[in-house]
C-alpha cells in the first residue's frame, strides 16, 4: 500500500538520524511482519514481558530487563521506581509521596534536549533534578556534593552526543553513587549497538531506544539489575499506564533483537562506509562543496557525513542549501547543529542508494552554473 498517496503524505529523505518528528528508523520487512501480526492476536502480557527479558538477556547478558513506551517514559519510570520500590500502594498514588526524598543527580553538561528537555522526565516522576558542575565539565567532587544529601534518591548520567561538557568518567561516577547505597540510571537512548559498555561501568540500568537503531515500533528499553526493571514494570500499575508498551511493540521488539543477533557487524559497516563513499565521491566533484567523515562522538560503530560548503564557490552558504534541500521535492532533512560552521552533517544509516543518489543529483542542481 502506497501511504503517501492513499493518505496525502509528503515523502521525504531523512538523512537526519533517528529524528523523531520524521519517523525515527525504518523497520525491516520482518520486524514490521511481526508487529502486524502481533495487532490481530490476543496475548498474555506479563508472558510477552517475559520473552523480552529473556530476549534482552541473550542479546547483552544483563539479569533483566522490560519494554516501556519510549525512553523519555522509562526514564521517568525508572526513576518513579525508585521512589517507589514495590510498594503498591505507593505505586497507585506516585507520583505525589511527600514523604518520599525526591532529588535526582544530573551532571549539567547532561542535562539534554532531544526534542524536550529531560529534565522535564524527572519532574513527570515527582522529582527534582540536582544539576551537578557546569556545563564546561563535571568532576568528581562536583558529584560528591551533589550526592551527600539525604533528599538524593539516585544518579542519572546521559550517554549521547548532545552531552556538553567533559566529564563524569561514567566508572568513577557510579562507585561514588554505590557508596552512598544510591542507584544509577544511564539514558543510553541511541546507544543500542554499546549497551554492553554502559552496563559494564555497574550502573543499575541502562535504557535505551528500541524505534532508533534496532529499529522496532516505537518502544523503550530498561535493561540490567532484576529489581530495578520489576519495580519499573510496576510502575503500569500507577503512573506507567499512560507509558505502556504495546503489544505490537513487544513483538517488534523481539524480531528485531533476533535480526540483531544473527548480524553480521562487518558487513553491516561495510554497508555503512560504501553509503559514505558514494556521496563522499559525488560531493568531491561539486565545486564549493567538501565532504569528510565523522566517526561517532561517543562510539557507536558508524561515521557520518559532513560536507564543508564555500559560499564562493557553490553559490549559497551551508544555511540556504540546507534549505533549499529542506524545500525541495521530495525534501531532504540533514542535521543541521553546525551550520554556523558551515557545515552540514548527514546520517546515511537508515537511507537506500537510491535516495542517497538523489542527494547528490540535489546538491549538483542546487550549485551555481548548473
Ligand atoms: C532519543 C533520545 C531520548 C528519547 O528517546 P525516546 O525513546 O524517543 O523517548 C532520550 N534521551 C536521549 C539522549 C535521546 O537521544
């Protein structure tokens, strides 16, 4: 079925990265099979939690770990859990416990906007975030004093290339919490392909993204200690309702952590550079513009694009290109965080050869004297 043409939809090239207000990610034909199928079935939910906790288990040998609605939930879940252990009862009414100490360490530098802040996640909990150093850095004695107060329930660290700053070492933040007998949280939301690093610092959970690049319908996941992810799946008994996962998102998230399992890491970043290479080598010969790759800021396993635009010799600065593609049919979106630098940058990933051949016949027709 053609969507755009049934429903009036504007195709589009997104060659943004796991963006949310395109889409984020393109299933595969097998995961987005299983999530069909899994909307015309009935299940036992608590069974489908059960088969993700195994699956996840498998995937990046953590004890646990469950399907939310989205990370931007299980953040607020997770920390709601906190609050809340298994207690039903502070369970039904979190998240206003008055009684119950409600402070959240943030480094400040981690304190992101990924299309809101994340400060506001914390607050949907009935906490309140604690913002440790300053946006330059983090160090270790900004932690400590940020940590020794009776009213701090746990440590959040943000694992992402939108954090500012230097600092924490995430190793050294989470011994400092420990020794105060204090959890720590790691939102690790475009991370999936280094869900293994995060866990091995000893946080007790890290969540990611399932709709980014494990590319499931939209779905979060907590993974690591048992108590943390059960009391955070408790949380569907309180404040978690409106946080659900679905159940064709479950199923999508099982099928696309079997695909994850049976890849092969080698191919797949050949795929990525040959993508790279292919409009690297188109750009190269367009007068004004060049292109150079950017490896990923904080490691996951692929490189982007960036291309250096010359008002001078292409005709128009990075800013008008940007949106003369951005206006062009079908549109083309790219990030676009550095074009004060006259750059732009773009995440190839997700996109086919073909679009990506329609990129580069884009930027020769936008170029002077075309
Ligand atoms: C994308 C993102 C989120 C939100 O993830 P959703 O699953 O879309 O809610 C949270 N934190 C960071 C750092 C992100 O990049």
């Amino acid at each position: 079925m053609n969507l755009y043409n049934r429903y009036n939809l504007t195709p589009v090239i997104n060659a943004r990265g796991t963006f949310t207000p395109l889409g984020v990610s393109r299933s595969s034909t097998i995961t987005a099979e299983a999530a069909a199928a899994a909307l015309q079935s009935f299940f036992i939910i608590t069974e489908l939690q059960q088969r993700a906790s195994e699956a996840i288990s498998a995937w990046c040998g953590a004890p646990a770990g469950a399907v939310t609605h989205c990370v931007a939930s299980a953040i607020t879940l997770s920390i709601s859990a906190v609050r809340t252990g298994l207690d039903p009862e502070r369970i039904a009414t979190a998240p206003n416990l008055p009684q119950v100490p409600n402070k959240v360490v943030l480094p400040a530098g981690h304190a992101v906007n990924y299309g809101h802040e994340i400060i506001q996640d914390i607050h949907l909990a009935g906490a309140e975030a604690v913002l440790a150093g300053n946006e330059n850095g983090c160090e270790s004695r900004d932690l400590e004093s940020a940590l020794d107060d009776p009213q701090v329930i746990c440590l959040l660290l943000v694992s992402s290339r939108l954090t500012r700053g230097h600092g924490p070492d995430f190793n050294q933040a989470v011994k400092l919490a420990h020794a105060r007998g204090l959890p720590v949280i790691i939102d690790g939301a475009a991370q999936d392909m280094r869900v293994e690093d995060l866990l091995a610092c000893g946080a007790d959970c890290v969540l990611v993204s399932a709709h980014k690049y494990l590319a499931s319908p939209t779905a979060g996941l907590i993974i690591g200690k048992r108590d943390m992810v059960t009391a955070t799946l408790a949380q569907e008994k309180g404040i978690g309702r409106a946080m659900k996962a679905s159940k064709e998102a479950i199923i999508g998230v099982l099928a696309a952590i079997d695909e994850r399992l049976e890849l092969d890491i080698g191919l797949w970043r050949c795929e990525q550079d040959h993508k790279l290479k292919t409009l690297a080598d188109r750009v190269g010969v367009i007068a004004g513009l060049t292109a150079q790759t950017l490896v990923d800021p904080v490691g996951m396993p692929f490189a982007r694009l960036a291309i250096d635009v010359d008002a001078n010799g292409y005709g128009r600065d990075a800013g008008e290109l940007a949106s003369a593609l951005r206006d062009g049919t079908p549109p083309i979106y790219l990030m676009e965080d550095r074009l004060e630098e006259g750059r732009l940058v773009l995440e190839l990933v997700p996109l086919t050869i073909g679009e990506i051949d329609c990129i580069g016949d884009r930027l020769e027709e936008l170029a002077d004297g075309y």
